[in-house]
C-alpha cells in the first residue's frame, strides 16, 4: 500500500491564495475618532496600542488571525479531496459483480448469510467513493442483472445494493462477464470486481479434482473476492419416478451433504400433503451420497414432495424441499396404421398399450388432436404424409422424406447398406446393422452433407453409402424419427434388432409423454404448460408478485421464470387449474463447494479472501476541523462573557 496521500481535484489549490486577502486586511490600520481623557496615565496604553498595529507587529499574539487562516487552509485541503490510497487498484469506472445464486443463502456459524457478508464489504466501497470514481451494479446467478447506471450517487447505490436477494438457480458467472465486456465498449473499464462464495459450476480436470472452467477471454482485470466458507449442509439433489407397474411407482430421491462435516436428518416422502410412508432417517459422512427408494401405489394424478429435516446444522434451506408430479396411470396411446403389419406385430407383444385402429372406421378416419387438450395419441408410427398433422409428442415415419429435405435428399432405386450409425441414441441402443439389405437408396444431392441437414433442426442417426437413412428432429416439445427407406423393403423386420428398435421407440414415448419416468422441475424456468388456447392465466408464484401470461394458439403458456423453490399457482378467473413445484435440484449449490481459482481461455484468476482495501476520503475529517475550529472562534470571541479572551 501507498501511505502518501493522493489528491482528486489538485486544481483547488489555488484558494489557498486567499490567505493574501486575509493576512491583507489585518495589515490596514484601525481609524480612530479624537478624545479628550482626563489623565496622561492611558498615554502607555495608546502608544502600545499604535506598536500592534504597526506592518511587523501586527501578528504579534493575535489568536484571531491564525484560527482564521486555519480554517481557511482546512477547506482548501477539502477542497482538493485528498484520500488514503488502498490496495485495490484504482478505477474511474468500476462494474461490481455480486453472485446472487442459491448458495449465497448458505449461513455461517453466527447465522450470516455470503449474500450478507457480500453487501457488507460492497456498501464500504460505496460509502468511500471518490468524486472522479463510477460505480455500477450488477447481480449474477444463472443470467446477469444491471441494477445501476455508472454513477457516485450513494442513494442510489445503496438502495440497488439492498433490493438485491438470492436466487434459488445455480451460477453462471461468465453472463456477468460478458456484461461487463459489453460495457467495457462504451467506457474505461479497466477493471471489474466479482464477490462470490466461489461455489460455480466445475468439471474435473486430469487429476479428478474440481475445476471452475469458464469459456471467456477477460479484456480487463478481475477482481475475485472469495466470502468465507458456510456452515454444513444437507439437501436434496435428486427427485424422480419411474412406472414398476400398471399402479405402481418407485420414488427416487437423492440426498447428499456438504464437505463441512458429518450430517444426519429425516426424509419423508408426502402425496397430496398426506405422507407416505415412515420418514427414513439418513446419516453422511462429509461429501458422501445416499439414495432413497419409496414405493407409492395409485393409478391416479399425484402431487409428491419430499422434506428433509436436518438433525443439526444446516446452512442452506432451500435445498430440503422437492417437488413432483406424477401424471394419471395409463396405457401409452399409439396409432399404427394397419398395413404396417410388422410394426403392429412388435407392438402387441409389448404390455401396456392402447393401440390403434382397431377396425376399419377407426383406420378411415384418425383422430386428430384438438388445439389446447391432450395429444390425441403418445405416438405415431406411419408411412403417410398426412399422418404427420396427427398431434403425437413422439413420432416414427417410415419410408418417408419431409418436405423440407425433399430438395437436399431423394429415393433411388438400388441396394443400399448401412455404413455406420451413432450406437448412442436412444432409438438405436442395442440395434445391429451389419449386413442389413435395403432394395430403397436415399441419396443426397451433390455438396450436401451433414451440416446441411442440421441447419434445418436434423441429426443423422445412420449413415447409408449414398446418404442418411435415419434422422431424427426436436420440434419443440415433440421428437420426430424418419426412417428414409421404407422398412418392407429391407431385411429389418425379419431382424432381431427390429423388436429392439420397436421397444426403443416405445420407451422414448413414454418418457416424452412422462408416462415411464418423471423428473423433479428444476427452478430457472418451468417447462412449457398446456392449458387452453388464448386464454389468460395468472401465475402466482412463491414469495414474489404474480404475473399475466396468455397462451398462445396451441394453448402453450412456456418461459415462466421460477427463480424461487415452491409451488407456482396458474390461475384463470382466480380458479387455480395447475399447480406446478419447482426444486433447486442441484448437486453443486447443496455441496457448497468452493473454488480458489477460475481459470479462463488463456489465464486464471486466483481468489482473495481478505477484504480489499480502498481509497479512503479525508476531505470529510478536514472540513470537520474547520467546523471545530471556527465553533471555537464562535465561542471564544462572541459567546464567552466579555466578548475577548482574557
């Protein structure tokens, strides 16, 4: 640290030139009027008197004097705002970055939340800003928030700095820094400031050991101020369901702690607000794990949630709930054209399905789903192009081309084969194409390759000699597969790999229709919602105000942020119809891990946990002085009795 002081505004110095004037006015003599006195004794006096006020001996004991210039040199040295300099290097524009993320709730030992310690250290720099110095806010959880404009306005600042909570996301602190960087365009940033608990997504490097990787090249300093470490902490991580039975569900939930210490609680799983169940005591060691098996029993729509009750300390609470929703029990609704004879031969030897048609009338005429309800069937398997207009959130084509690839891939005659396919994709598991004839022979047109076909939503699942011949495409909430040749043409349906592809294809339906195995609603943004077409909804959510959000034509209410764990009530017409809960869900907030160091594409930024030291304001203790002074003065030469000193 520098101990010489520094000085803001130097150009003031020139009011110490008022000291001329001053000393200037007790140089002119005093004008007195003639007396006639009765005694030559008053001579002495007189003649004293006229040495005082000659040019050398006019200072001579006059406090007066100097308690004026005092003060005035005080309010000159304010004037100039001198200040101590601090260790941090010092900016004229500085973003200040405040991770605002779930584990910033964690508390210490004295109950103080890292969110808490975080605005401490932040409101010590507002309150010793600089007049030169701007300072703008910004909070970062999972995206980034400017709170202010650059500015030195105290006000200002410290009611930013107080509206800012915890959300109960994870952290993305490169949303922040990108930010800045967009900042950093239109001013002189030359450094930034991230406060942080240092608990941010990692992966682990080489050794195994967890690594804070953010894929971002800094152009400025970073400041990362590291809070200290939270108290132990427990929560829940995980919170899934899966179908063991036409009435029957496994409930999964995962449970894990902190590095701190030893932790133990109760979970109790609840359905419908009635618990299941017995509470299932749970001890971990420091950083260990512990799966939970519940089984409920009902073919009916539920709504689960577990609890779990810590034993001791516990420094973050937003981590003990989750939420689940278990649809109605049902058979999976397929739609299978009659004529694929092969495919409705797989499917009947599958349990659990509803297929369809069943009779002539049925295969004339399939449903069609109703904008706004329910999917007419869980899946289509088709080899028509109207088939596609079938509302189904999973989809199999056969022999079929779409429109939009109709100019980039067409249907040749000859034998094509199966050069290589992704083993890795769900539909394909388990599924061998080694020496598959095919009689149909897509082919691509000339310069087409894969790049083409994912430009337009499509991945190729299996390569032929001339071109793909399985692909597959996300729409939004629904899952489409195109098999390009048509299946009767080939040696597939005589394979034991197509029974394999048909229970593929079915297991993936039932997890699009969340008929198999249901997953806990993680915060950030709730899934997108069915509801009735063009309507109006208000969402109440938890511990914040509700917000109007209107269904678009297909009934979809999607992009509600839920950026806080609870239940979050739809309403039309003040009727609540859904009810939705969303859990933090999160291995890396509930282990409250932290990093020392964050490494980005060409350099890392070690952490400091000291406080850092700024430049300190002393123009407010100078003018203090003159205030005392001139009060002294006050005192001395009009209040005090006599009017003089003695």
């Amino acid at each position: 640290m520098n101990w010489l002081p520094g000085i803001t505004t130097p150009l003031a110095a020139w009011l110490f030139a008022l000291l001329v004037p001053l000393v200037v006015f007790y140089f002119l003599k005093l004008r007195r009027s003639r007396l006639e006195i009765p005694s030559l004794a008053l001579w002495r006096s007189v003649i004293e008197d006229q040495r005082v006020n000659s040019p050398f001996q006019k200072f001579k004991r006059n406090l007066l004097l100097l308690l004026q210039a005092a003060v005035l040199c005080l309010l000159v040295l304010a004037a100039m705002q001198p200040f101590v300099r601090g260790g941090a290097e010092r900016a004229s524009y500085l973003p200040i970055l405040i991770d605002c993320s779930a584990s910033m709730a964690a508390t210490d030992a004295e109950g103080h939340s890292r969110l808490d310690v975080a605005k401490a250290e932040v409101r010590d720099i507002i309150e010793n800003l600089l007049s030169d110095q701007r300072v703008t806010l910004v909070s970062v959880s999972d995206a980034a928030q400017r709170l202010t404009d650059f500015t030195n306005n105290r006000r200002v600042l410290l009611d930013a700095l107080d509206e800012i909570e915890v959300d109960d996301v994870p952290s993305r602190p490169e949303e922040g820094l990108q930010l800045a960087q967009a900042l950093a365009r239109t001013f002189d940033i030359n450094t930034v400031r991230f406060y942080s608990d240092g608990n941010l997504p990692t992966r682990p490097d080489p050794s195994g050991q967890p690594l804070a990787v953010v894929d971002f090249d800094l152009p400025f300093d970073l400041q990362f101020h590291k809070l200290d470490a939270a108290a132990g902490n427990m929560g829940v991580t995980a919170f899934n369901a899966r179908k063991s039975g036409p009435d029957r569900w496994d409930v999964f939930v995962r449970v894990e702690g902190s590095d701190a210490a030893q932790t133990g609680a109760e979970v109790e799983l609840f359905a419908n607000g009635v618990p299941v169940g017995a509470p299932e005591p749970v001890v971990l060691e420091a950083g260990e794990s512990q799966r939970l098996v519940f089984r409920y029993d009902s073919a009916e729509a539920a709504s689960l949630e577990v609890r779990l009750r810590p034993d001791g300390t516990d420094s973050l609470t937003a981590d003990n709930i989750a939420y689940l929703d278990l649809p109605v029990s049902r058979p999976l609704s397929v739609y299978c054209p009659v004529e694929l004879i092969s495919y409705r031969h797989s499917l009947e030897g599958l349990g659990d399905i509803e297929l369809s048609p069943q009779g002539e009338e049925q295969a004339a005429s399939p449903r069609v789903a109703i904008r706004g309800l329910r999917a007419a069937y869980d899946l289509v398997i088709s080899n028509t192009p109207d088939d596609r207009d079938i509302e189904a959130p999973t989809a199999l084509f056969t022999g079929l081309v779409p429109e939009d690839l109709q100019t980039l891939v067409s249907i040749e005659s000859g034998l094509a084969e199966v050069v290589d396919w992704k083993r890795d994709s769900r539909l394909l598991q388990h599924v061998q194409f080694q020496g598959l004839e095919i009689t149909d022979q897509p082919t691509t047109a000339a310069d087409v390759g894969d790049a083409d076909f994912e430009e337009l939503g499509y991945e190729v699942l299996a390569h032929g000699n001339t071109g793909p011949l399985i692909l597959k495409r996300r729409d939004g909430p629904r899952l489409s597969f195109f098999i390009l040749f048509d299946t009767d043409r080939s040696t597939l349906p005589y394979r034991v790999g197509f029974p394999v592809l048909i229970s593929n294809i079915v297991a993936l339906a039932r997890e699009q229709a969340n008929l198999s195995d249901v997953r806990g609603t993680a915060t950030g943004v709730l899934p997108p919602l069915v509801l009735k077409p063009e309507r109006e909804y208000r969402i109440d959510k938890p511990q914040t105000d509700s917000v109007e959000q209107t269904s678009d034509v297909d009934g979809i209410v999607k992009g509600v942020a839920a950026r806080t764990v609870g239940t979050y009530d739809i309403r039309e017409g003040g009727e609540i119809v859904r009810r939705v809960g969303a859990s933090l869900l999160n291995s890396t907030e509930t282990s409250l891990h932290a990093v020392d160091e964050i490494h980005f594409r060409e350099l890392s930024v070690t952490a400091a946990s000291a406080p850092a030291t700024t430049d300190r304001p002393l123009w407010p203790w100078f003018a203090f002085a003159a205030f005392v002074i001139l009060l002294g003065e006050w005192w001395l030469y009009l209040r005090r009795p006599g009017g003089v000193p003695a």
